[in-house]
C-alpha cells in the first residue's frame, strides 16, 4: 500500500485516524496502531510479517535479558546474538542473489558449470530499515545507553509503525517510544494535525507533480543510454537528481506529516542538501537519519578519529562503502559509497571547513559539491557498472546533437515545467522543516491553504498509475 494511492488516502488513512482518536480507552490505542502497522506491512505480502515480528521479539527479549544481567561477557554474548540474526536475516535476503550471481561469473570465468535453477531471494521491503531501527536498540543497552523496555507493545508498535516502516526516517527508539505511551494518552491536538497535513501535501506534491514527472522522461532514455546524446546524458543525470531528492524527501515529508497527525515529532531527515559546501555538509543535510545511524553505530565502532589521522580516513571509507552496500546489492552502490567516502577522507585532510571562506570560494565549492554529488547520483542510479561506464562516457565524450534533447518531445511541458521548478525549490526555497517552523511562529494568509489546496487536488488528479516510491528497493 502506497501513501500515494487511493487505497490509503481515502480508506486507510481516514479509518485509522478516526479509530485511533475514537478509541473507547486510550489504552487500546497503542494496540490498535500496531494492528494497523501490521495490515499495512501484510498487505505488501503478508508472508513477510513472520519476519518483523521474529526481529522484534527477538531484539526485545535481549533487551530485556541485558538489563537483568551485569556479567560483560554474558552481555556481550546477548549483542552478537543480536547482530548475528539482525544482520544474518537482512544479509540472507539482500545479498543472495549478489553472492550467487558473483560466483556464477567467477565459474563462468574458469571454464565451471555456474549454480543454476537456483530460485531468486524476494527482497521484504522495508526490512533494511527496520533491522537497522531494531539494532540500535540492543546497542544503545550493551552501551547502557538507556534502559530496557518492559513492555512489548510500545516497542512492537515503534519497531513496525506504518508511516515510517518502509524507507523511514530511521528513528531511534529513545525519540519515539516513550512519544507514543505519552501522545496515547492525551487528546486531539488541532496544531499537530494542521503541521501534519501540510508535510502530508507537501511531500505528496514532491512525489507527484515534480519526482514522477521527471522520471517520465528520463527513465525511457537511460534504459537506451547507449544511443543517447551527451545532452541527453546531462539531462538524465540533472534530473535523476531532482527526481531522487524530490520522492525521497517527498516519502520523508508524509511520514512526518504522518506522525504529525498522531501527535508525535520524528526527526528532521533533510535539510536542502543541494546548497551544501563540501561533501561533509552534504551528509549532514541528506538521509539525515541514515547519516547519524552510520555515524554512531558503525564509524564510532570502527574507532572512529581515535586511532590517529591514517584510522580515521580508513574508517570513513568503510562506513561509506558500508552505506552504500546497505543501499543495495550491486557494485555500482559499492563504486557510489566509496566516492563519498573518499570526498569525505580528503575534505577531512584538507582541512576545508577551515578555508575558501569568501562568497566567491562559497560559491565554488557549492558549485563542485553539487557537480560531485550528480556524478555519484548517475553511478547510484546505474544498474550495472556497464550502463555506469557508458552513462558517464556519454557525459564527458561529446556525443551526438547538442541542441534540445529529443526524449522530452513526448512530456516536453511537464518534464520542462517539474524541472524548472525542482530546481527553484532547491537553489531558493524554504525546506520543508524551515517552511513548519515558518508556520509556528506566526499566522498564515488565507492564500496558503488555498494554495496547498490546490497542490492536493493536483495529486488527486494524477494518482492513477502506482508509482512506489524509490527507496522501498532499498
């Protein structure tokens, strides 16, 4: 079920709310939203829900075993036991097809027969997020970071909560558990509900009138990148972009509104990434969430900088390349994690945070973030490191016509339209956050609802085709 479907704007959504604040006793609250949270997660493919529900119990019964224990050894034993069947279960069913289809050409290669009728690993969605959410909690206890949860539902509930379950934010269990026990037990709360559904059309509109309408024209082109133009490649590579950043944080921003309109506050999980000054800055606007999960729970555990200068630019690489594998089981995610990783070491050693202060040093290092960051977008998008190497031979081997490029003949308006704007949103406007934070500080002019009225009946109107969004492959 898709937020951006009828299914869910007009049945799930409005039933949920309604049953959730009509509850008889505001103790059956937290109960209903994780029923809920589990129809939602089993209507994708309900064969997968024995698979949340194992995490779940599993990371809460260490839990609670941590807590009762003081021996290290034996707290130490409870973590990996953790780790092995979190990290076991999210490998086995990410990387199986990749292992297998890497030893199949390493066979190939020496003359072997290759593992055939082997049957393709279905990928559960949302499952790297929601292991990676569970994780953090058994960590945070072996770190005595806070305490151990008595009980199971508040939990059960954070761990699967549909408006976050499928591609975040990742948000950690100290931001929203104690959140839901408390909101479950207070009223309606006009204000919350009002920020809610302005994130909610908000990040509805990225979706639909600027990520999707983009996608319409340059998908076409990079399946047949080997007969397309230098122009052509620019373009998909600019509006691959736009696209990612507008449905990703279109997906992030109804989540928000999501939580919004039950009274809770998730994480902030970008922050106009495209104006970032270094690559340093940029992970610390983009997948905010993901970044800081990284930063805590695998750059820290590695050692982070304090093992000396050589350590700690190793240790960026592998968080990196590590991050990137956690996108997804190709070389080009791997290729993608090891060009930020090493922007990231170099920046670090070049001190650049300390330097090229001027606006016109600014606005060079913008300008070369923001090149860096398109060009590892087109080796993030490529399927196979073949149509990476081809996409980008395109982009700086001048090839073909220079003039307008021919695939945006068919959606010439809108893809036209989409881009322009996308681009004026990125390089000038309020975020999304920035805008809510605008809202809470003073009254708004009746043309604001009338406009955001507006953007949602613009989403109606083009809802017809399911369009998932990018990051439920991840």
């Amino acid at each position: 079920m898709l937020f951006n479907s009828y299914e869910f704007l007009l049945f799930f959504l409005p039933i949920v709310l309604i049953g959730y604040y009509l509850m008889p006793k505001r103790q059956w609250r937290i109960p209903f939203l994780l029923l809920a949270s589990f129809y939602f997660y089993g209507h994708w493919n309900y064969k997968f829900l024995p698979l949340l529900l194992f995490s779940t119990f599993i990371d809460f019964w260490v839990g609670r075993k941590l807590e009762e224990t003081e021996n290290p050894k034996k707290e130490k034993r409870l973590l990996l036991l953790s780790l092995f069947i979190n990290l076991g279960v999210l490998g086995f069913f990410k990387y199986s097809n990749f292992f297998i289809d890497n030893i199949n050409v390493l066979l190939s290669a020496l003359g072997q027969r290759p593992w055939d009728n082997i049957p393709d690993v279905v990928l559960p969605v949302g499952i790297s997020f929601y292991t990676f959410q569970s994780m953090s909690y058994t960590i945070d206890l072996y770190r005595s970071h806070s305490k151990a949860y008595k009980k199971i539902l508040p939990f059960a509930t954070y761990v699967a909560f549909f408006p976050q379950l499928i591609a975040g934010p990742i948000i950690r269990h100290t931001d929203l558990v104690d959140q839901l026990e408390e909101k479950a037990k207070r009223g309606f709360s006009v204000d919350f509900f009002k920020r809610g559904v302005v994130f909610f059309i908000i990040g509805l509109s990225k979706k639909i009138l600027i990520a999707d309408n983009i996608a319409k024209a340059i998908d076409p082109v990079i399946g047949m990148m080997d007969i397309a133009t230098t122009t052509e490649a620019w373009m998909c590579a600019l509006g691959y972009t736009l696209q990612l950043y507008f449905d990703f944080s279109g997906y992030s921003d109804m989540a928000i509104g999501l939580g919004l309109m039950f009274g809770l506050q998730f994480p902030q999980n970008f922050n106009s990434p495209y104006k970032s000054q270094s690559i340093t800055e940029f992970w610390r606007r983009w997948h905010i969430t993901l970044s800081t999960w990284l930063r805590d729970y695998l750059y820290i555990s590695l050692g982070g900088n304090r093992h000396g200068q050589k350590r700690t630019y190793i240790n960026l690489l592998l968080t990196m390349l590590l991050g990137g594998l956690w996108h997804g089981a190709a070389w080009t995610y791997v290729i993608w994690g090891g060009i930020h990783g090493g922007f990231l070491a170099l920046e670090r050693w070049l001190k650049l945070d300390k330097k090229m202060k001027s606006k016109p040093a600014r606005l060079l290092r913008g300008f070369s973030t923001f090149f860096i960051v398109v060009i590892a977008w087109v080796v993030f998008r490529s399927e196979s490191v073949e149509l990476m190497t081809t996409w980008l031979s395109k982009m700086f081997i001048p090839q073909g016509e220079i003039g307008y490029p021919h695939f945006v003949a068919r959606h010439r308006d809108r893809f036209a339209a989409a881009w322009i704007i996308g681009m004026y949103i990125v390089l000038f406007k309020r975020n999304t956050t920035e805008i809510d934070e605008h809202y809470k500080e003073k009254a708004q002019p009746a043309w604001h609802a009338v406009g955001l009225a507006l953007m949602l009946f613009f989403c109606l109107l083009y809802l017809g085709s399911e369009s998932p969004f990018l990051y439920f492959q991840f």
